[in-house]
C-alpha cells in the first residue's frame, strides 16, 4: 500500500493534509513532518487543522504554517487524513474533505474500519508518525532535522515517552534513526513537557493536596473545584492530565477526575490499569471510552456524585 | 577492552559485583543483568550493594538476591565495580573491595578518571546498562527475558525515560533490541514510575500549591515545611525529586526546593536548565553539586533563607 502512496504524491502536485479534532504531538508531528517532505519535493501543500496548535506544540517545525481556513476542497488533488479513524473526527470540515477526489488514510488506531480507498492502517505501529517514517523510507528521502523532529516527537508523545505497550522495538528502532537524523531528544521533551504554566502547576497541587482514596486505596478520587479554578486563575483546560497522576500512585486500580464545568455539575474522567474495563462504567452514566479511559458528566454535589460512582464501581464488580 | 573483560570473565570463577550508595535504575539494572549473566555461565557470583534496594526497583529480576554485608573479599577472584567512578562511592566496604585481586570498572561518568587496570569508559554512553550490554553481544550470549528487563530499566531511567541528552540513537536502538528480547516497557514502567505512595503525592500536592515564583518567574521556589509532612504522615525521603516539578514550569530558569530538616533549618536543592551554573551558588553556601543540580543546607526563618538565596542568585549573575 505504500506504493500506492508514493504513485499518488508522484502523480499530484496539490495536496491537502489534515487530522482530528483535539490535536495531539502524533497528531501534528505526523502531518508537519510529511508537509515538509511534501513541500521539498516541490508539492503545493496545505495542512489544515480545525482546532489551533495547542501552546506546547507551537515549537514543531513548520507549526507556524499551519492554516485553520479550509480554501475551495477543488483546489487538492488528494488529501491525506492522518491519525484519523473518522472522518467526522476531523471537525466541521469532514463533508469538505470527503468531497476531495483522493483521501488517503495513515492511521494506527485499533478502531479504524478502512473505508477508504488508498489507506496504510497498521494497528502494530506504535504511532501515525512511525508509519509516515516508513513512508519517507520507502521514498528514499534523507529526512531533514525538521522532518525528523516531527517524527520523534509523534513517537515520543503517542508512547507516553516509551511507556505505554505501543513501545515496540520498531518505535524504538524509529526513535533512535530519528535521533541520528538531528532530532534532539532533550530540547523536544523540554518543549514538550517543560512548559506548563504556573497556575496550571498550582491547581495540580491543590487538586493533589485534596485527593481521597476509597475502596482501601483501590480508587484515587481527584476533585477540581470552580472556586478553586478562579482562586488561583487557571484555565479549565489545564485540568488536562491530572487523571493521569491518580494512575501513577501504588495500589490504585482506578483514578477519578471530577471537574467541575458549571455549579454542581461535574466532568468525571477515568483511567484504570490493566485490564480493568472502566468503559462500561462510563455507559451507565452515559458516557464513553476506552477500556482504560472513559468519561461522562453527572450533576450534584461533589459528595453524593462520588458516592454514586464508587457504588457503580462496585457493582459492576470493578474494584 | 572488551576482550580484556571476557577474558576475566572465563578464567576467573568467584566474582563479585557492586555499585555506588544511593542506588539508582542504572546501578541495579546494570548489576542485575551481568549477575544473571554469569550465573548463567555457571559462575558463583555475588552482588553486593551498602544500600537497600530502593522500593520501586524489588521488581528487578535478581534483587532479591542482592546482599547487603560483605564476606571475607578473599572469596572472590575479581570483582567489578559499575556505575562508579570513585572507588569511594560503594561505601563503607571501598577499602577491603579495593583488595580484591582484579577489579574491572564499567562506568559511563564522565568524572571517571580511569584509574583500574581492566576499565570499560564511555562517557558516550548513556547508561552503565548500554555498556553491560555491549559486552553480553560480544560474549555472543542471548539475553533471557530477566537480563533484558534489568537492562531495559537502566537506559530508561539513567535517560529520564528518554528526555535527557544522553538519548543517543545508540541508546534507543539497545532499548529497541532489549524489547525484542522479552523486555516490557508498560510493566517496567508501571513499577518503576507508577508505584507513589498516596502520602507523597498529598505532600506534593501541597508543596506545588504553595510554590511561589521570584524575578519575573525565572526563578520556582518550592517550600516543604516539617508541620506539612508531620500532618500528612509523609517521609522525609518523599521529597526526593520534587526539586525536578518546578524545571517544568514555563519561564522558569531555576528551581529551588527548600526541604525543613529540622526547624528553622532548611536543605535546599536547586535544578537549572539549559548552561545555567547553579554550583557556583551552592558553593556560597558551603554546598557543591553539578552545573544543573547542587545542594546546600542553611539555618533561619523561611523568609529570611529564601531572601538571602535570591539575592545570591542575582549576585552570581545566574538570573
């Protein structure tokens, strides 16, 4: 299939190259790192994104071009949909770009159904960027320390920096060639993960401080405030995360995030080890996910809104 | 000098294996993987640490083993020393180590000043477990699943999970060959990262919620006061890298973490990024350190001691 992809940037000159909604660095890598390849072949190339580059990003190599207008579709010959296993995924624009004649998918999620025509889906690659290094391969393009920038931080970031399963031998393989091609591990993880604001550390801190164990210590139930978001004059969207820290504590099973959106009115996020199914806990309430990550919103007072999520826990035979 | 090493390693019969006090992901991996190495070449071996092994590294395949009282030296034909650039840093027992016949050093400091006979240095290196493993492919020996783990977990903490500038494409591709052995990322992970106590996430969350920034934000200060710990039922040795949090923050240069040991007396640890030389003002203080992390204890009232560390900071020039 890779050949097919190579036919189809020799044959055209404009392209399109975009991605999904709440961008992420695999996200963004994988797409600058082929625009820029695209573009030192010559190629009329535009990589359209509905949501703006998130701050921690803005450092990417050709970031800066990114444009958040999508032009006449006519206008591309092909567009490539990266890291994207729906189309809808892609925002308000999804109608748009179907209407392009060629849509090329590169993706790696287990999710993807293939519908597309000319696709290169691999549910083993540790990351979209992976599969796009071994596109520039195949080509036989020497990448540029831009390029290999993009790559290792979509490696880097899709593998929770060498954490997650997804860190295959080939991730690895890929990170160490990209390496050796200029990226620079340090100034890309400083960029990265060395940029959090301060009132973003603060709110961490409290929400921290306030955390409660339940279940003896098998939930870590982490609570964010409104007034707490105010006091300290940090944004909502620098709750991101924080669930995250719930899982890192020893003998949790199942970390929870109740945000509060509006008064009384809570954003529950969760993350579980292992095999502990949580989705099926976020359905009760509405919501959804992943076997390991799932989320619905509830209202009430935080104590009662906790209460009923550790009684569901239990039911469901969770914890 | 590779040679030289399996030379030793098939004359001699009796070896022992030891590291530096305050073990690290490196000094056990790296002890770990070459003990079960020469065990399984049928070698009577023993790994000697003065430390225990701390908690989040028991997992390691071979630390139950470890001893922590060494017998008679005369036991052991060779011995080597790894991790360790200054024979003094195993502790207590350097001396009677020291008379051991032959003492091989494996060491990727840069501060290893070279002087044992039989030597393995590569300050290019990025871990002393890079090195075990150049020298278990030279043996011509295939890793078990075990000697892979010890080693995975070396390269990954000694690059801070791959974050650091010592994440070379060598050290990457040993990382990738070392998961294709057997070695698993997400369980090495989870134990090595994800294994906090609740307590030392609360004092943490404290210690960030009370942060307070100096000189424009460049400078983090982070206060652990004693009533925090006694209150939260904390350890002392919690704090251990809390220091690292506030290098995180945007616009911050230095992060300074004062630690009350007793009252009104405060250990201060400080973190600078980039060519920042943070030595130079802990020696002020009587302290000393590297470049990018020194220490240094000094006695008064909180205001007071934080005042006087920021006017040091300015007189040295360092922000």
């Amino acid at each position: 299939m890779i050949d097919k992809i190579i036919e189809v940037v020799r044959q055209c000159q404009r392209f399109l190259i975009t991605s999904h909604v709440r961008l992420d660095g695999d996200a963004l890598g994988s797409e600058l790192a082929f625009y820029l390849v695209l573009k030192g072949l010559g190629k009329d190339v535009v990589v359209f994104n509905e949501d703006p580059t998130p701050e921690n990003y803005l450092f990417l190599p050709g970031a800066a071009e990114i444009t958040h207008h999508l032009e006449d579709p006519l206008l591309y010959e092909a567009a490539f949909l990266l890291d994207c296993s729906e189309l809808e995924r892609v925002g308000r624009e999804s109608g748009r770009i179907a209407g392009i004649g060629k849509v090329i998918n590169i993706d790696h999620h287990l999710s993807n159904d293939g519908c597309w025509e000319i696709k290169l889906l691999d549910p083993q690659a540790s990351s979209t960027g992976e599969l796009i290094w071994r596109i520039i391969k195949a080509m036989g393009i020497s990448p540029t320390v831009e390029v290999a920038t993009n790559l290792y931080t979509a490696i880097l970031t899709d593998t929770g920096s060498f954490h997650y399963s997804n860190t295959t031998p080939e991730a690895l393989k890929a990170a160490g060639e990209l390496v050796a091609h200029g990226a620079s591990p340090q100034w890309i993880s400083q960029n990265v993960y060395e940029n959090e604001p301060a009132e973003k550390m603060k709110l961490f801190g409290r929400v921290l401080d306030n955390l409660s164990l339940a279940e003896d210590g098998k939930v870590v139930m982490l609570t964010v405030r409104l007034r707490d978001i105010e006091e300290i004059g940090a944004k909502h969207y620098h709750t991101e995360g924080f669930v995250d820290a719930g899982r890192k504590m020893k003998g949790v099973l199942v970390s929870t995030l109740f945000t509060e959106t509006d008064e009384n009115v809570y954003k529950v996020s969760m993350r579980s080890k292992d095999d502990i199914d949580i989705e099926q806990v976020a359905r009760v309430f509405g919501g959804g996910g992943h076997r390991n990550a799932a989320a619905f919103r509830i209202e009430g007072k935080i104590e009662a809104v906790q209460k009923r999520v550790l009684e569901v826990l239990k039911s469901q035979g969770v914890v």
